[in-house]
C-alpha cells in the first residue's frame, strides 16, 4: 500500500458531508406528539339550542328598532307659517296629536311593517288639501305636522313611489331599509 495514496472524496456540493460512514448525520426522528385532552363542556352541543324563529332570522344583527329623540329631533311646525310649497332641508310628518307627543318624547319608530311617512313639503301641501276636503270629527282629528331634517334620518328612509306619483313630491317610508345610493 505504498504506492497507493489515499483518496479524500469530497462532495460535490460543499459544506455537505458524503452520505454514509462515520461523518454522515444521525437521522433525527420527528419530535413526539402529545396528546392535549379538551375539556368537554368547552364546547356547546350545537344541537341542543333551540331552532331560530323567522323573526331573528330576517333581522340583521345591527338592526335599530328606534332613533332617540336626541339623534333625530322633531319639530312642531305651525301650519300659518309654514310658507308656500317649495323645497328645503327638511321632511314633514302629518299625524295625530297623541303620536305626534310620542314621537317627540319616545323617538321615532323604525319599522318596516308600519313604516311613519315623511313627505318634502311639496308633498305635503297635497296632503293637507286632500285632509281638507275630508270630514273631520272628534277632538284629535286635527292633524299636527311636525318636521325633522332630511340629513338626520335619511339612512333609514326608503322611497315610496306610489305616493310620490299620488301627492306629486318626494315621499319616503322610516323602514330601516334604504338603497344605497
């Protein structure tokens, strides 16, 4: 073996020792799983709660009921100093002088199966003529007309075209269901 001289392989890719013999690296095996044990009542039995009625199914989670007197203020309005029908800011209410002290005190409903109407005040005096040529009886026949600026509540308002073509202005229904616009 004189003549021989050792041969020191080298890797082809450096910084890699050869695969096999004394320096190759000890496979290591995959760290060891535990077992966690989860406490049973951590998690409810979905089947146990009772079923959802149609009502809680078609409301939104956010869904207002009502507009505080303090977000959405309104106002009497004397019908002698009402003026002439012509646009501005503000929406009107005609109604009864019971509901018309609740609203003012309580808030507005919202409700889209007995939506309040606001009318701009085009709409308005239509309505007014139309209640004139009415009989009116009792003592809380006479309608109060309260207003309410447009701006306060008209992410809750939605569009009521059949009376828009009846009374010849903008009329708009307190649904909670307005259109994006």
């Amino acid at each position: 073996m004189r003549g021989k001289k050792r041969l020191n392989r080298k890797p082809s890719v450096p910084g890699l020792r050869l695969e096999g013999g004394a320096a190759a690296p000890v496979a290591s095996r995959p760290p060891r799983l535990r077992h966690i044990r989860h406490d049973e009542s951590a998690q409810p039995d979905l089947f146990s709660e009772p079923l959802p009625t149609e009502d809680t199914v078609s409301a939104p989670l956010n869904a207002r009921t009502r507009l505080l007197p303090e977000e959405a203020p309104m106002a009497f309005v004397d019908l002698r100093r009402l003026g002439a029908p012509r646009a501005d800011d503000h929406l009107y209410l005609m109604t009864d002088a019971p509901t018309a002290h609740s609203l003012r005190d309580d808030g507005l409903p919202i409700d889209d199966r007995k939506p309040l109407m606001f009318l701009d005040r085009v709409a308005l005096f239509s309505l007014i003529e139309e209640t004139a040529q009415q009989e009116v009886t009792g003592e809380n026949a006479l309608p109060i007309i309260m207003r309410i600026r447009k701006s306060l509540i008209e992410t809750w308002l939605e569009a009521d075209p059949d009376e828009m073509r009846r009374l010849g202005g903008a009329c708009y229904l307190l649904t909670g269901n307005a259109e994006p616009s």
